[in-house]
C-alpha cells in the first residue's frame, strides 16, 4: 500500500508538472501581443551558396523599414485570425501577409512546389497542445504552414516550426532558379515587441521531389511597438474592406475543408489573383469575388 501510494504521488507530481509546462492561455497572450502598431525592419541577407556554376549570383541584401497594423479579426479559444496592413506614405494601406493560429489543428497544407499545396492529415496524439501557425498571401491564397508548441522558460516566449513555402515576393519576381524556400520561423515575443526570424533553405526540388539546396539566407524582422494613433490609417482602411476580405476568406475556407490538394493558376488574363482582387470594388458581390477565386482553381 505504501509504495502504491508512493507511485500515485508521483504520477500525480509528474501530471502536476506536465501541466505546468504547457499554459494554454500563455500561449494566447503571446499570440495577440503581436497584434497592433508597429515599426518594422525586415532585414535578410544570403549566408552561403552551393551553386555548381560560377556564374552564380548571390540575393542582394535587403534592408528596408514600414509601418504596420497587425489586426486582429477573430479571438476564439482554439482559433485566433490576424491580418497585416502595410502603411506607405501615410495614408497608401496595402493589404499584407494574414496568420491564423489554430489550437490542436490535425489538417495542413504543405506547400510542394509549382502552386501545388498537399494536403495532410495529423494524428491528434502528434499535436496535443500545439498551435499551427496557417499563412496566406495578400490574396487569402494558401502559403505556408507548420504546427509546433509555444515554448515559455527563463523569461522567454517564442515559437518555432520549420516548412516549405513559395518563394517571397521579394525573391520570386528577380529569382527563377529555385522552387521551394524551406522556411525556419522563429516568433519571439521581445520588450520592444515582436521579432520574426528565419533560417531559409533555397531549395530546387524536381518533379520526383528530389531537393538540391542551393544556397541559404538568413532573415530577422523586427516588430517595435508604436502608439496605435500611428496606424489610424490603417484602422479605418480596414473597416471599410473587411466585409469584402471575409468573402474572400470564407470562400477559401469552404476549398480548405474539402481536404484535398489544391493547385492554382499562376495568372488568369495576365493577372495574378491578387492584381485581380486588389481592383475590384469593396461593395462587390459574393458570387462576384468568388467567381474570380475559382478561375484560379485548378480542377
């Protein structure tokens, strides 16, 4: 009886401890402290190469600065949605990257190559207390997305998770000869804000999904909370479209939850979705808006 007692003891010590290390609502906190105004530094620079060419041309360094309002659009105990709005001269919002957080999330899309996305079912045992962090381009389209738990120890709060994307806008409109960056995203939570670092793979992978890593870079954006005056711009632009972006979202959503894998279009007339989306008007209808997303749908 003694050592039965022991033994529960301990379970319940050990169940005691395991409890403390995951804190759901940490986790939440830590999310939403990236919603707000902030000055942002994006900063990247290629570390080393690969290239079996001599001729090979290393990404110029960028370093470039903008103001940001991260929105939050949706707070729910197992599903938190923020949307990215670019402030330029003032007054020029330019809708900008969205993240989802999801709790427990089982289903994800893996970014293969070519506008191919795959579809992936978890088992639930493989992310009991994770958060997958979903990504969108500025049309609401699939980008990336990876699930891993928030780590809380000695002061510090951060996420990681590694996964395979599309290549930046910054590299895909002056780069062609890789197909997939392998992303190492680091969110930290800082006293100044936010950072959002990157260990990035060049990758070029064949149609056998064969991978030659070709060269790699290194990423480190700064997020240094502002007042939320600064981004009033910002936050008036997004009352006046959000209604058309939920369209946007739902329909997407609606081609999520068939669990299937999605290939899309590169451009339709010329036009890449977002040229399309970003010039129609925000009072435009719902069979409208997703008429021009399911041109772009590959069947």
């Amino acid at each position: 009886m003694k050592k039965l007692s022991i033994f529960i003891g301990l379970t319940m010590a050990s169940l005691a401890v395991t409890a403390q290390k995951h804190d759901k609502s940490a986790d939440q906190k830590n999310i939403k402290d990236m919603c707000g105004c902030y000055e942002v530094r994006f900063n990247f620079a290629e570390t080393f190469n690969n290239a079996k060419d001599s001729t090979y041309q290393a990404s110029k360094v960028k370093q470039v600065g903008a103001l940001e309002w991260v929105q939050l659009v949706e707070d729910k105990p197992n599903k938190i949605v923020m949307q990215h709005l670019l402030i330029a001269n003032d007054t020029m919002i330019i809708k900008h990257w969205r993240q989802d957080w999801l709790y427990e999330n089982t289903n994800l899309y893996q970014f293969y190559k070519d506008k191919t996305w795959k579809f992936e079912k978890l088992a639930k045992e493989d992310v009991k207390g994770q958060w997958t962090q979903k990504v969108y381009q500025v049309d609401d389209s699939p980008r990336y997305e990876g699930t891993a738990s928030w780590v809380h120890v000695d002061g510090k709060n951060y996420w990681v998770n590694t996964t395979d994307a599309p290549l930046p806008r910054r590299e895909h409109t002056v780069r062609d000869d890789y197909n997939v960056m392998k992303r190492r995203n680091i969110h930290a939570i800082t006293d100044y804000g936010w950072l959002h670092e990157q260990d990035n793979d060049k990758i070029i992978r064949d149609d056998e999904g064969n991978d030659f890593v070709l060269a790699q870079e290194k990423g480190y954006d700064t997020y240094t909370k502002v007042a939320d005056e600064k981004c009033k711009a910002a936050q008036d632009w997004w009352k006046e479209n959000e209604a058309f972006w939920k369209i946007v979202r739902n329909k997407w959503q609606d081609l999520f939850e068939q669990n299937k894998d999605i290939e899309l279009q590169k451009s339709v007339d010329n036009k890449p979705l977002f040229a399309h989306l970003f010039a129609m008007p925000a009072n435009s209808s719902k069979k409208e808006i997703e008429a021009v997303i399911d041109s772009f749908i590959v069947k």
